[in-house]
C-alpha cells in the first residue's frame, strides 16, 4: 500500500479556501452566538417572569437535539417555511448561531450565578444601582470566570463547522470531500484535512487556557 | 404550499428501526468507551513514560479533531487496516468510540487529579496502602465528580450518533432523510426527525440537570 | 423587652440619635433571626455588638443598610425612617459606609479603583478628583503604596483596609462594621483594628460586630450583647465587661474566657 501526498499540493488552493471558509464560519457564528447567548442570559435571569419557561424551553431544546438536525432543519425546511431560499453560509451561520447560543447562554448564566452575593452586597452598601452592579461589579468577573468555557465552546464552534459539509458549505471537510471523491486517496486527504483541523483547534484549547492563568486573579473574589 | 403530515406515519417502522439504531449505538459506544477511557486514563497517570505520553497524544488528538471527519476517515480507514470490508454501523461504532474514549479518559484522569494530595496523605497515615487509598479514598470521591461529566458526554454522544449518517447507518437522521429524498416531503420528515430526537433528548438533558445538582461538589 | 436605653453613663450620649432601632423583627422562614431589638446609635459614638454567633448581630448590622428588609418595627436613620423604595434606600446607603467580614473587594479593579469606584459610579465624581480621594484614603490607612495592586496581590489585613478606605470613600455619616477582623489571621488583625481606632478618636459614628473583646472595651462607647436575636444587656463597656448584669452576658463572657 502506498501513500501519495502530492493530492494535497495539487489542490492545494482548494483546500486553502476551505481553511479560509472554515474559520470565517467559525468566528462569525462564534461571535452571534455569543452576543444572542448574553441576550439570552440576561432574559434568563432578569428578564419578565412570563418569558423565563420560553427561554428555558429554548436552552434546553438546543440541548437535546443535535447540530445536524438543526442545521438541515434549517436549511432545507425553514425556506419552505418563510418562502425565502438562503445561501448555505448563511444557513449554517444562522443554524450554528441558533443552537450554540443556547450553550453560551449557559456559560454566561453560570458565570453571573458564581459572582458571589457578597459582592453584590458591597456594591449595594455603596449606593450602586442593580444596573452599574451588573455592569461594573459582576459582568467583568463573570466575563473572566467565563473564559474557559468560552474557549471550549469557541472549539466546539469550529468543529460544529465541519458538520456544515452536509448542507454544502464549502468549508474544509467539504473541499476535502470533494477532493478525496475526485482523486480515489481518500485517506490521505482526510488524513490531512485531521492535521489541518488539529491544527486549528489544538492552538485554542491552549491559548484560552494560557490567558486564562494570567487573568484568573481578575475574577477571583 | 400543503403539509402531509400522513408520510410521517406512513414511514412508522423506517422511523421506529432507525430510532431503534441511534439508542442502540449510543449505548454500545459508551460500553465501549467507559472501560477503555479508564484504561487510557490509568495509562495516563502511571505508565511507564512513552506510553504515558502516548495515552496523552491519543487524548488530546481525538479530542482537538471534529467527529464528522473521524468518521469519514474510519470509512476509508478501516477496511484497509482491517483487510475486510467492515459495515457502516460497526465503522460508526469505531469512530464514535474513539472519540468518547478519549473524553472518557480525560474526564477519568481530572477527576482523579481533583483529589487533593492530602487526602491520600491522610489515609495512608492511617496505615493505608497507596491501592487501598485509591480504591477507598480517591476512588470514591473522583466519582462524585465524574459523574455529572459522564452524564454530559453522554448526551453529546446520543446527539452525535446523528453523525454516522454521513456514511450511511441506518440511524434516525439518516432514515428521516432517505424518506424525505424519496417523497420529497422535506419540511414534515425534518421537523419530524427534530420531534423525534427533542423527545428522546429532552429528558436526558432534564437527567443530566438532575445529576449535577445531586452531586454538585462544594468544599 | 428590654427598655429603651437612656441609662447614664453614656460618654457621647448627648450628641443627636443617628440610628434608633425600635423593636425590629427579621424572620427566614419560620427562623427569627431578630426578635424585637431596641437600640440607639449617637453621632460620635462607637457601638459594638457582641454575642454569640448566630445570635442576630450581622443580621441588625444588615438591616440598617438595607441590605435586609424587616418584618416588624421600624429602623430611623438620621431622624427619618428607613424607605422601602430602592432608589431612596440607594440614597441612604451612600451615607453609611460598610465593611464586611469577607472584605468583598471588587477583583478586577486594582486597590486605587476599588476605593475611587463608588465616588465615580455613584457620586459622579470625575476620574481626578475620585482618584485624588482615594489616593488620601489609602495614604490614611497606610497603603498609599498598594495603590496599583490587585487585591489578589495584598494579604487579608491590606485588603481589609482597602475595604475601609473604600467605604470611607463616600464621605459617610456612619460605619458599619460587620465582624472586620473575624477572616484575618492574627498577625494581620492588629492594623485593621488600628485603622477602627484612628477613625473613632477622629469623631466617626461606628456601629461595630465584633469578637475582638478588647476593641469593645477599649474603644467603645456602647456595648450591646445579643442573644437568640435579642439585646440582653447593654450599657457602657465598663459595665459590660466588669459587672454585667445578666446571666446571658456573663455565660458568654465566660464562654469566652474573658476574666475581666
């Protein structure tokens, strides 16, 4: 048996763009999902009493059902739905964003509920509004408390985006189906394609762990 | 546009096996991968170097690799490794297993590290071996930790199982997808395949609620 | 019920009531944390409540800020009843300054930002003039080189001291003291409880939860024993500390091992 890896050097640029596809989904849906999950956090917690169950319902749904449901849900039967057809980018960024940021709703839940009370207390004994506490006193140790979580999840995003092959993203996994199909060297592209991906990830993981150490202290009271 | 919500029922039994299959391979992964992630874990923390770093590479890998890709590989992988040609669902079965094997050791291995050294300290003072102090003192309480990561890992996993349709298992993705590619009634086979799996999956996650509050660690 | 005190023997009784308790009731449940306690609080005058754990001490310290809501009689702060409304009870938490057991400073501010972060926020200071507060406070309490450390960076009794000059910050009519020196190892309680000295000679209104015996009775004016949420004696240290008057008191001074 014999390995040529000259398939990736000759579709170098294709695969390239896939990196290229890849990490944009990543970040942009890394970002919605964080910005809809804060929303939805603060919903949660400080929101009117009659949308809590519809926002718990939510999270809890996302849970429970998987990405790839989501994301050909949202692909193939939401345009019949609306009547409005959608890019697959847009799709799986829209896909992505609705169940991950049921997860960063989590994070950012348990970040605010892990502030002690105490500071709070102090913060109230100052004279401080509930809204300059949450702002100034809790949200920037929760944000801190929150790091780790939030690099799991940023690596869970990038490796939700190979699950948007199946709606035809060109994003890596894709590129590297088509080559591997193309070529008939299926294992050294999709060898290759576990580097790239290992690459990607590994940097992450380590790097918020890293900067975590420096900042800890920040959200330690 | 008109709903026909008949084909749901019409593919009951299509619907019901492959539900069938998404249960049946999210438990024999975890039979697999509970044992095995122990292994790896104890490898991990007492081997002898090489293959301690081994254990860790292998851990770390599977871990930083999305499992889409896992499976893909074990497609073509295997049959060459193997010299047979091995069925989609023991491929799925392998992929899957690998990659909860390697969260499984992780979560062994850190719940073990959680315990305090004193801990083993004080039993030992008592006149404990290190074996003893592990089985009756570190054992016991790494477990009140791993428990409720256990649990999580195990409904990823349930979720996750969706992703060996892509070499075709017969699971429930897979099936509530043929159906709709041969009646193309797109939008009642995928809102029932998300039915399907919120049902199965919303109570595990309610468990899993349950089972971090039952053993929530406050020191 | 234990009389309204306006026994004699109160040094700095004669300047005007800042806090009066009347009867004030505060249940969990169907615990009663605070069972009907009477006291007054003078300006200039150093109050420490003592007594057993659990016994209603932090509870009363809470309530007076609101921190707490009450279920029975009322508390007056400077002459008007405590308001129920947030944003007039925010008014008159600004000028009672608190310092807890746990000290609670804020962890991502350094000790600079954390004494000058009420009068910006809540005083609308701007940024020179909070941080030249602050700057005089740290140098009051002895860190003006701490300024730019995290709290993580100073030991128990430096970020106790921060905790003061914080509460010190708003410019306060009253300090509440809540246990200050009860997380703080022994080497580290002396400067704190240097810093409270300084403040009571300077003419500070001090409501003070205290285990430290000696502090009571050095530096108090008022002393007031607490026992299953209810003030069982109080009187001047003098009286508490060399011939109490009840049971309760000389049960738990004893427990104590105070000898006199």
């Amino acid at each position: 048996m014999e390995f040529d890896f000259a398939v990736i050097t000759d579709h170098a640029r294709f695969l390239a763009s896939g990196v290229g596809v890849s990490l944009l989904l990543a970040v942009l849906s890394g970002a919605t999902s964080l910005a809809t999950g804060f929303i939805v956090a603060l919903l949660r917690l400080y929101g009117p009493p009659w949308l809590k169950p519809a926002v718990v319902l939510y999270i809890d749904s996302m849970r429970a059902i998987p990405v790839l449901v989501v994301l050909v849900w949202t692909f193939f039967a939401l345009p019949i739905v609306t009547g409005l057809t959608m890019p697959p980018f847009f799709a799986a960024l829209l896909g992505l964003t609705i169940h991950l940021a049921a997860y960063a709703a989590e994070i950012v839940r348990a970040g605010i509920e892990s502030v002690r009370p105490g500071q709070t207390r102090a913060a109230l004994a100052l004279g401080m509004s509930r809204s300059q506490i949450l702002l100034r006193i809790v949200l920037p140790q929760a944000i801190v408390r929150m790091l780790p979580a939030f690099g799991s999840l940023l690596s869970i995003t990038i490796k939700d985006t190979a699950i948007a092959s199946v709606i035809a993203v060109p994003e890596l996994m894709r590129q590297s189906e088509t080559v591997a199909g193309q070529s008939f060297q299926p294992i050294e592209v999709y060898t290759f394609a576990m580097l790239v991906y290992f690459a990607m990830l590994f940097p992450v993981t380590r790097g918020v762990d890293l900067f975590y150490r420096r900042v800890a202290h920040l959200g330690r009271s | 546009m008109t709903l026909d919500w008949g084909v749901v029922w019409q593919n009951r039994d299509a619907l019901i096996k492959g539900t069938a299959t998404t249960i049946l391979l999210t438990f024999a992964t975890m039979a697999i991968a509970l044992p095995c992630g122990a292994v790896v874990a104890v490898l991990r923390l007492y081997a002898w170097k090489p293959i301690r770093g081994l254990a860790t590479a292998y851990v770390e890998f599977f871990r930083n690799l999305p499992l889409i890709l896992v499976v893909y590989w074990a497609f073509y992988v295997l049959p060459i490794l193997t010299g047979f040609g091995v069925s989609p669902l023991l491929t799925g079965l392998a992929a899957l297993a690998l990659n909860v094997t390697a969260y499984n050791a992780e979560t062994f291995r850190a719940g073990i590290n959680s315990i305090r050294r004193g801990q083993v300290e004080a039993a030992m003072a008592l006149g404990m071996s290190r074996v003893q102090a592990l089985r009756r003192v570190v054992i016991p309480q790494a477990l009140r930790r791993i428990l409720p990561v256990l649990a999580s890992t195990w409904v990823s996993l349930f979720k996750d199982t969706s992703l060996v349709s892509v070499i075709a298992v017969t699971e429930l993705a897979y099936v509530s997808m043929q159906v709709r590619a041969q009646t193309f009634r797109v939008l009642e086979m995928l809102t029932a395949m998300a039915i399907i799996y919120w049902l199965l999956g919303y109570p595990q996650a309610k468990l899993v609620d349950w089972i971090q509050r039952r053993y929530a660690v406050t020191e | 019920m234990i009389a309204e005190n306006n026994s004699g023997g109160r040094a700095k009784g004669t300047g005007a009531t800042i806090i009066r308790y009347r009867g004030v009731v505060k249940r969990y449940g169907a615990f009663t944390a605070l069972d009907g306690v009477f006291l007054n609080v003078h300006a200039g005058e150093v109050v420490c409540l003592i007594g057993p754990s659990g016994s209603g001490k932090s509870t009363l310290l809470r309530c007076t800020n609101g921190l707490e809501s009450i279920e029975g009689g009322d508390i007056e702060f400077e002459g008007t009843m405590l308001p129920r409304d947030e944003r007039a009870l925010r008014a008159v938490r600004q000028r009672m300054g608190m310092v807890f057991q746990s000290f609670e400073l804020f962890p991502h501010l350094t000790a600079q930002q954390n004494v000058s972060e009420g009068p910006r926020t809540v005083l609308q200071m701007n940024q020179a003039d909070a941080n030249q507060r602050a700057a005089a406070l740290l140098d009051k309490v002895g860190l003006a080189d701490k300024a730019p450390n995290y709290p993580s960076a100073l030991s128990g009794g430096q970020q106790q001291r921060v905790a003061i000059a914080r509460a010190l910050a708003m410019n306060p009519d009253v300090m509440l003291f809540d246990e200050p020196t009860s997380a703080l190892d022994p080497e580290t309680i002396g400067e704190v409880l240097s810093v409270m000295k300084k403040l009571a000679d300077e003419g500070m209104t001090m409501v003070v939860v205290t285990h430290e015996m000696s502090f009571a009775r050095r530096v108090g004016d008022w002393v007031a024993v607490f026992d299953a949420g209810r003030i069982v004696e109080q009187g001047p240290p003098r009286q508490i500390f060399d011939a109490p008057t009840t049971e309760r008191t000389r049960d738990f001074l004893s427990h104590l091992g105070w000898s006199g």
